[in-house]
C-alpha cells in the first residue's frame, strides 16, 4: 500500500473524535483550480459525452504541444499521447521500454507509486541510493553505472523530485544521458513538477537532441494547475516506436477523460495562462519559505531546502518516524493534530528513511505555520512517551 494513504484510516478516525488533521502527507494542493480551465469544463457544449480518440482530443495534444513550445521544446502531435495523469504515463512508459523480468534504475528515495506501477509492467526496480546529506543529488557515475546489468532497459527519476523536491543540475542529466547512450537505456523522466522550481533552472529530458530514441518523459495536469481530479497527464517521446507502442496502450484502455480535456484546451487558450501557472509557482515559493522558517524552530529536525516540487524529507529526532506518525493521529493530546508521510515508503533498500517523513506543502502559510508548531509539541511529548527514541 501507498506509504501516503496506508494512515489515512487513523487519520479518519482522529477527524471522526472531532479533532482537526492539518494533512501534510499528501500532495493535495488546496490552490483553487484556475476558473478558466473549470470554465472550459462548465461550457462545453455536448449531446453526447463521447470517448475521446485513445491519443487524445486534437484539441488537447494541441494545448500540450503549445505548452511545451513555451519552454522551447519543438513537438509534432504524433509524439504527444494524452494518458489518464501523469500516473497512467508512467504505467505505460514502463510497459512500452520494458519485457517482463528487466530491470529499471530509480534514484531513491522515490515516488512510491512506481513499486506498484512496477510490478504490474512485471518489472524490477533497482534502487539508486541518495542521501538527505547530499540534497538527494546523484552519487557519483561509477555508482549508478555498477548497478546496471544486461536485464537493465532504463532509468526512472522523477524531476524535480517527488519526495524530495530535488532539481537535477545539468551535468547529473548529462551524465544519464551519456549512460542511456552508452548503455541503450531508456530514460523516463517524471517531470509533473517542470514549472515548480525555485533555484536553478529545469532541463527536460527532451531538450537533449542526442536522446531523440532514448528519451520517454512523463507530463501530467494535476500539479501545475491544481488539478489532480482531472486525471489528465501525457507521454511524450520522439521516438516513433515507442509512441506506436504507447498507441497501442491506449487504444486498450479505450480513452482518456473528455470533459478535462476540454477543460485544458481552453485554459491553454487563454490569454492569461502562462501568468496563472506563474502565480501558482510564486505561491508555493512562498510557502516554501515559511516550512523552512518554522522547521527551523524545531529541535531536532535536520532538512535541506530543496531546489523545487513542493516536498521535503525531513530527519526526525525519532527511532521509528511511521510510529511518531502513528502517535500523532491516535495519541497526541490536543484538538489538532498533524499527519506526515514516514519515510520508510519512499525507499526500496530494506531499512532506509525510517527516521525521515516527507512534509508536502499543500496548505496555506496560516495554516503551515500552525501545523509546524502542533508538529514541534508534538515531538517534544513524544520523546518523553517513547523514552527509547534516540534524540
Ligand atoms: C512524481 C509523480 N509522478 C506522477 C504522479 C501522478 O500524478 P497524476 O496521476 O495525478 O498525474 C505524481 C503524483 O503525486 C507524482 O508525484
């Protein structure tokens, strides 16, 4: 189960006694969705709510190309396939790369979905090992390339990074790009948090000319324009083999959802929606300075600011951060409480992340700052309750 929502029921369970949850464990933004994407949704004019093609409405390939032309990416439609999110890419960018029984490479931590998206494409995931000391960057080439084998078909990585918020700089994309290359390794890069970067640029995988074969990326709707029920994402690659195969994913699962993609054309048709998708990243920017403010103020908690998403891993002054989790939403006393995501979950090495929590920054600065102060309370009694956590 999701390490994200396998604590929800607790979490049920504290709201059902009256208590309030300030969730942090989930990347639920609470931004309204813009009004002219909603609008595209409310006006669309139809007798029949039909499928849409399996690739998408032209329409909505078309708001995807625009998208990318913005940030100087050039793409035919023929590589663009709209998907049902961004989680749905991922799913068939592993099954088109990939037979059943290869390997694929991760940076871990990682976004704990690809372990079940991995084991439906029957693929194996091998872990990439990165450290919060590090900020979650690479490690050095001869790690990454020790770990490849003649059943390794690709490198999964999510940038920025789901739970980690780190950008890769532009020598780590160039090292994978040499590796892809040199190994005849796909690389499907998760970038459904491009426009979330608040230091340092984001280089898409597709923008490396040499990758035109090689490069898979995965988009999706639901981050940048708060959008997550929409379920619209897309796959996108150069290569013509690829997008013939992912054609054939889609045209078994028929369509994906035709009122967003409407929604979407019209939000990309809108005069005002490169300034609407900036003001969404300058309210995350702020929050992320607020959570870096508060933490701060907590004994014991050890974090870096990373480049982008809207995610930190956090070092807990606990032994077992997915108890304190547990602690937080049965015992801790008070009207309020808050809910992380134990980090344990987001690593596939047995072992790793267990005194790490990933805070999602989803809420308002009221509201962030509030939750910091019940999180500090909160690890302070604990250490008392749970005398056996180191601090
Ligand atoms: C890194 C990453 N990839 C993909 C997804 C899936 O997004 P969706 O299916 O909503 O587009 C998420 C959602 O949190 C994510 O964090």
């Amino acid at each position: 189960m999701s390490p994200i929502r396998r604590l929800v029921p607790l979490a049920d369970e504290a709201k059902r006694k009256g208590k309030k949850v300030y969730h942090l464990n989930i990347g639920q933004p609470d931004i309204p969705t813009p009004k002219e994407f909603l609008d595209g949704v409310r006006n669309a004019q139809l007798e029949v709510l039909a499928y849409s093609p399996s690739q998408g409405l032209p329409a909505a390939v078309e708001a995807f190309r625009t998208y990318y032309e913005e940030w100087g990416i050039a793409l035919s439609p023929e590589e663009i396939l709209i998907t049902t999110g961004g989680s749905e890419a991922v799913l068939f960018a592993l099954n088109v790369a990939c037979d059943p029984g290869d390997q694929v490479l991760v940076p871990e931590p990682f976004y704990p979905n690809y372990n079940g998206f991995s084991r439906l494409a029957e693929v194996e995931l091998v872990p990439i090992t990165t450290s919060r000391e590090e900020g979650f960057h690479l490690p050095p080439r001869g790690e990454i390339e020790r770990l490849i084998s003649d059943r390794t078909r690709a490198i999964l990585f999510s940038n920025p990074g789901n739970p980690t918020g780190t950008v890769y700089r532009g020598e780590e994309l160039e090292l994978l790009a040499e590796l892809a290359l040199k190994h005849d390794l796909f690389l499907i890069a998760d970038e459904v948090y491009r426009e979330f970067v608040y230091e340092g640029t984001h280089r898409s995988v597709l923008s490396f000319p040499e990758l035109s074969e090689h490069a898979i990326m995965v988009d999706s709707i639901s981050k940048r324009l708060s959008a997550c029920g929409a379920r619209i994402g897309a796959i996108v690659s150069r290569n013509p083999r690829v997008m013939d195969a992912a054609r054939r994913c889609a045209m078994a699962r028929l369509s994906p959802p035709t009122l967003e993609q409407l929604g979407l054309a019209a939000f990309m048709g809108h005069p005002r929606h490169r300034e609407v998708l900036e003001e969404m990243v300058e309210e995350y920017h702020r929050r992320r300075a607020v959570l870096a403010q508060e933490l701060a103020r907590i004994p014991g908690v050890s974090f870096r600011v990373p480049e982008g998403a809207f995610y930190m891993m956090l070092g807990l002054p606990v032994a077992d951060a997915e108890a304190f989790v547990r602690w937080m939403l049965t015992d801790f006393p008070g009207e309020e409480t808050v809910m992380l995501a134990p980090g344990e979950g987001f690593y596939k090495t047995p072992g790793l992340g267990r005194d790490e929590a990933r805070i999602a920054y989803v809420l308002n600065e009221r509201d962030l700052r509030r939750a910091c102060e019940v999180l500090k309370q909160g690890l302070e009694i604990y250490q008392e309750v749970a005398p056996a956590a180191p601090v």
